[in-house]
C-alpha cells in the first residue's frame, strides 16, 4: 500500500515548486513561519463528548435526538461502521463537508488524523474564539490507539487564559484533563505556486479523506510520515492540519520544541517540500490572510482597540460557514439555538468582507470603526418651506436639513492596504466602492471584492 500511494503522489512532487510570482510586493511566495498560538490539550474518556457540547464542528459519530418524535432508521453499511467508533479512544477526528448535499453521514463524514478549524461561541451564539484542533499524537502505535481520547486546541495566545477558563467552568463532572501545552509550538508552511496547491490536493484525495474507519485513518497517517511526503520521517510531529479554510491555501504543524522561540530554523528542516525554505514573520502570513479574504477572530477580538469594544461578532460574520468551520445539523453545543436558527432562517444580512483602502489627504492615526457609504450615496440637503407647510415651526426657523447617509457597513480590521469591514450584503450587491468622511478632511475609499472561493450564494 506503501509504494502504491506514493507512487500516485510522485507525479506532483516532480513538478518544480519554484513561485510563479509573489502576490505580496515584499513576501517570499513560499515560507514557514511559528505562531504566536498557545496549545491546549483535552484528554480523556469523555473528551469527544466534551469538546463536542463546545465548538461548532461536529465530533461525535452519532447524533442524539433530544426528544424523539420520528423513528430513527438503523444505521447500516459504513454508516454503521462510523456510528460504531468508541469515541472514548484515541480514535482520531470527524471531517464534514457540508457543502457536498450528502444524505448519510457516510457519504458527508470521513475518520482522519489531521485537524480541523472550528470556533467556541458563548451562550448568546457570539464568537469566542477561532480554533484549530488536532486529535495527538498525529501517529500512534497500535498499543497508543488503545489510550483514551486526546485533543490540542490551538487558540490566539492573548485569547489563551480566557480560554482556559471557559474550558474548565464547563467541565462539570466530565471526565477529561484539561491542561495548557507551553512546550508545544505551531508552525505554518505556505507556498503560493499552483503545483503546491496542486500537490496538497493530491495527497490530500490519498490520504486524508474518505476513510471511514480509525484503523485506516491511524494507517494513512503513517504512511504520510514515512512516505516523507512533507516532513522527515522522524519529524517529532504531534499534529498537522491542512488548512482548508482557502483551497491550497497551506499546512500547519505541530511540533515539541520546548517553546523555544528561535526553534523555527530547526523546525523549517523537518519540511521536505523545499531544502531551505524562507523563514517568514508571522505579520506575513496576515498580510497573506487579508489579500485572500480569509479573517480570524483575532483580527477583531482583543485588540484593545477602543472602536471594538463591546462589539460582538457571529460566526456568520466572520464566515465561519465560508471556511468549513461548522456543522449544520449536530445537534445542541453552546451558543447552537441562535446560529441554526440564523441559518435555517436563510437571512444572513452581514459578513466581513475583504477590501482595499485608499486615502485621499492625511491618514488617521486608526480606520476601525470606520462607518462606509456606498460611494454613490453623497448627502443632500432639503430646502423646507415653513411658510406653506401646516407642521412649520411656530418659531419660524428655517434650517436646511441633511438627509441621513445611509452606512453600509464599517470596517472592523486592517492591514496595511487592505481591510474587512463588517458589511451589508444587500448594499454589497448594488455596489463594490464606499467612502468615510473623516473629521480632518481627509477622505477614506474602500473598493471590495468578493474571494473567487466563496461559495455561490
């Protein structure tokens, strides 16, 4: 099986991966770079089911009705072998596709090893922090398969104590150990060459999707590791992603370096991808976020940023839907009955959108909290007639009146050139352009664009 996989990956590890071009002025199209993540582990008999009843995707292999008011068919064929998982062991992780229009959860979920992007909302259904989380170690021996349950959250580092509180004021009586991971480091490796896309496409189809069962999912991730397709063979991987938030947008990693911050160059050796590959500042890789139309919560959260305070955000605003972060069907966790009600209502009337800025005059010192105008939207002035109106005023004052502008939206994150602004998509329909008027005359344009992998509305 080995050789067979392999030998279907070959085909694009041979293409040279050389950039075609930077999309970024300064960027190198190809870098790894260390986050500034903190890791958080959950471990235990009933850590499926606790993390489960928290993010928005969905963990558990079966769902249960709160109140049964239909007869619910027996599962069969591999439906019946996915609900048959002991969720207790180290089993690995539930991939859904949500867009695929599956009927059975067969055909929808597949049982892999790579982790997945999520969110934790709070009871009111407002986002309380974006996620990545891995089932660990990526690979296991037989015997380890046999271990319970365990979990790395990858979170925002300024978000990492609020996190952690919110994790154990939910524990209850859970049976789970939950701990911070301070040894443990993420790294991302992007490269913005078509073959790279490419190639992570292919071994993706191979190896990470489809699978049905843990045995196979454990046996997959093997072969990733020993094929070195990514890494060395004997790269102390504890879990690995394939950021599917954007296709081919990069890979994510997980190594024990004892948090030491200058690990990345020995970290970059572990890829195979590329014998020296640019080590790059995390502010790149935001740069890239922001020119791809991909936002994270910690773009809006956090910030200290007075604009933001008090604002809240649903995941439909930050397009969690978008980026494959949910499950629309399973079942209650918190912060569930507004979002599904949200959704199956067919009403999203707000979504972050990504744009670029242009400014005519001095720059302000801060953009956020901008309110933006369509650009066609000037304000007009009315003339009242006192004289021949019933409702003049009896004290004969006549001032003109502006006509309230009409806000499209405002913008909510920035970098450099380029933002997302919480927008209005009906106003977002009619036109692309808007504008903000500042208080020192100055004039802020914002032209957006849709990302070409949004789905079609």
């Amino acid at each position: 099986m080995l050789l067979s996989i392999t030998r279907s990956i070959a085909t694009v590890r041979t293409v040279s991966l050389s950039a075609l071009g930077a999309r970024f002025n300064s960027a190198p199209a190809s870098g790894v770079s260390r986050l500034s993540k903190s890791l958080i582990q959950v471990a235990g008999t009933d850590a499926t089911k606790f993390l489960n009843g928290l993010i928005t995707s969905r963990l558990m292999p079966t769902l249960t009705k709160k109140n049964e008011h239909t007869v619910t068919e027996p599962a069969t064929g591999d439906d019946a072998d996915i609900h048959a998982i002991d969720v207790s062991r180290n089993w690995g992780i539930m991939h859904e596709d949500i867009f695929s229009g599956a009927a059975t959860d067969s055909e929808r979920l597949s049982v892999l090893r790579d982790g997945i992007f999520s969110m934790i909302l709070n009871s009111k259904g407002r986002v309380f922090g974006d996620v990545f989380l891995y089932p660990t170690p990526f690979t296991v021996s037989e015997a380890q398969s046999e271990d319970l349950a365990a979990y790395l959250l990858e979170v925002d580092t300024a978000n990492a104590r609020k996190m952690m509180m919110m994790l154990k004021m939910h524990k209850l009586k859970s049976q789970v150990i939950i701990t911070s991971q301070p040894r443990l480091s993420s790294y991302y490796y992007y490269n913005d060459s078509p073959e790279f896309s490419q190639f992570v496409e292919n071994f993706k189809t191979v190896l990470f999707s489809l699978t049905k069962s843990p045995g196979q999912a454990l046996e997959n991730a093997t072969v990733f590791m020993q094929s070195e397709i990514l890494f060395q063979s004997d790269a102390p991987v504890v879990g690995f992603a394939i950021d599917g938030r954007v296709p081919g947008f990069g890979v994510k990693f997980l190594v024990d370096d004892a948090g030491d911050a200058d690990a990345v160059i020995a970290a970059s050796r572990l890829l195979t991808i590329e014998e020296s590959p640019h080590i790059v500042d995390e502010a790149v890789l935001r740069t890239r976020r922001f020119a791809n139309g991909v936002i994270e919560s910690a773009d809006v959260l956090n910030t200290g940023d007075p604009a933001l305070a008090g604002v809240n955000f649903l995941p439909f605003d930050l397009n969690l839907d978008y980026t494959m972060g949910m499950s629309l069907d399973k079942g209650c966790y918190v912060g569930q009955e507004l979002t599904i009600r949200t959704y199956t209502a067919g009403v999203i009337r707000k979504r972050c959108v990504p744009g670029s800025i242009m400014i005519t005059g001095e720059a302000p010192s801060s953009l956020i909290g901008c309110e933006l105008s369509p650009i066609y939207d000037s304000p007009i002035t009315v003339e009242l007639d006192l004289v021949s109106s019933p409702f003049a005023s009896p004290f004969g004052v006549s001032n003109p009146t502006k006509r309230r502008r009409r806000s499209g939206g405002k913008i909510v994150a920035v970098d450099g050139a380029r933002c997302f602004a919480l927008m209005s998509l009906d106003q977002i329909a009619k036109t692309k352009v808007y504008r903000c008027d500042l208080e020192n005359g100055a004039e802020v344009r914002v032209e957006f664009e849709v990302p070409a992998w949004w789905p079609v509305e």
